[in-house]
C-alpha cells in the first residue's frame, strides 16, 4: 500500500470511529431519556431539567464507566429535591428496578458526585418531606400547621444532627397528629417515612425531651 493510500485509509478509519461514537453516544442518549421519561414520574417541566442534567453529565464525563440507568436514576433524584419535590431515596432504585443492595449503594454514590461536580448539591431538610408525608397519611389540612410550629420549636437543637430527615419528618408528623383529632399509627407513619418503629420510637425519645424543657 502506498503512503498516500495508506493516509487515505487512517483517514476513513477515524471517520468512521468518529461516526459510531457518534451513534452509540445517540444510543445512549435515547435509551437515558427513555429512562427518565418511563421510570422518573416526574412533571413535565422536572423531566426536562433531569434529561438536561443527564447531558450535562455525559459532558463532564460522569457516565463513562457507570450504568446509563443508574445515572439516569441519579438525575431524577437530583431534578426532583432541586424542585422541592420530595423523594425518598429508597424508591429511586425500585422504580428503575435497581432492587440489589449493591446498586442502591451505588446510586447513593453516582447522586453525590453528579451534584457536586454539576454544582446542584443541596443538603434535603426534613421540611421538604412535611407536604408529601401529609398527604400520603390523608391528615386535615389544620394539621400540616401543627407540624410546623412543632418543627420550629426544636428544630434548632443539635439533637438532630446526623438523624435521617425523612425520619425527623416522621416524627414529627406522628408527633402532631397524636395531637391532633386525627392521629396516625407509629406503623402508618413509618410506612411513608421509610423507618422502622424502633428508630421512630428512638426519635420520639429525642422529641419528648426537647418539648418537656
């Protein structure tokens, strides 16, 4: 093969390379958006920002050694909390039939490094969780009230640190329903705020004190 010939044919080969990373990088795209799109259940508009995080991600070079659906997932998580629409992170991986316990982790690992390497890293307060707790247990208007005057209450005391806030969420949503006229079991709480009764039990403990001082 002569020198111009074999010029001619690196130069075909790197356009075809270019061409089918072209096409897998589109593959790949298509498959994330379908993701996002069928497994998010997200508003239109919060499904729009998780496909425009995803891109973002494949940019920065975040998907390259990491699944397209555990990214996705990932995105998801992060568009939802970025728009104070509250999630637990224990039913990310379900709805993206992500069910080992090793996956879960890696999700939990994938959302840390999207956010902080695409600057969306947001520390969730159980605040964000008041809303949807309240209507996943169908309590009174009148009570989601109660629930945050009692937040506010203790809401500064470092008893708190290193809790989970979806369970701090639950407790006080527990807390202020047993006060209410329409309370709810320890069992119906720990159900929408992912705890087990004995850790609801150990933040009532938490609670009794603060609010007996």
């Amino acid at each position: 093969m002569s020198g111009k010939a074999l010029r001619e044919w690196r130069r075909r080969q790197r356009i075809d390379q270019r061409s089918k990373t072209r096409d897998s990088r589109s593959r790949n795209l298509s498959k994330a958006m379908q993701f996002i799109r069928d497994r998010g259940d997200l508003p239109s508009q919060i499904e729009q920002e998780a496909a425009s995080l995803y891109r973002h991600s494949v940019e920065r070079g975040l998907v390259t050694g990491r699944s397209i659906r555990g990214v996705s997932a990932a995105c998801v998580y992060i568009a939802a909390r970025e728009a104070k629409i509250p999630r637990k992170i224990e039913d990310v991986p379900q709805a993206f039939d992500m069910i080992k316990p090793v996956e879960e982790k890696e999700l939990k690992r994938t959302i840390r490094l999207v956010a902080r390497m695409l600057g969306t890293h947001h520390i969730t307060g159980p605040e964000e969780y008041f809303e949807k707790f309240h209507s996943d247990l169908g309590l009174p208007p009148h009570v989601l009230g109660g629930v945050r005057d009692l937040w506010d209450s203790v809401k500064d005391d470092l008893s708190w640190q290193g809790k989970k806030p979806s369970g701090i969420a639950g407790v006080i949503i527990y807390k202020a329903s047993q006060e209410s006229s329409s309370p709810r079991t320890q069992s119906e709480v720990c159900k929408v705020s992912g705890i087990s009764e004995v850790t609801l039990r150990g933040l009532l403990k938490i609670l009794a004190q603060l609010t007996a001082e």
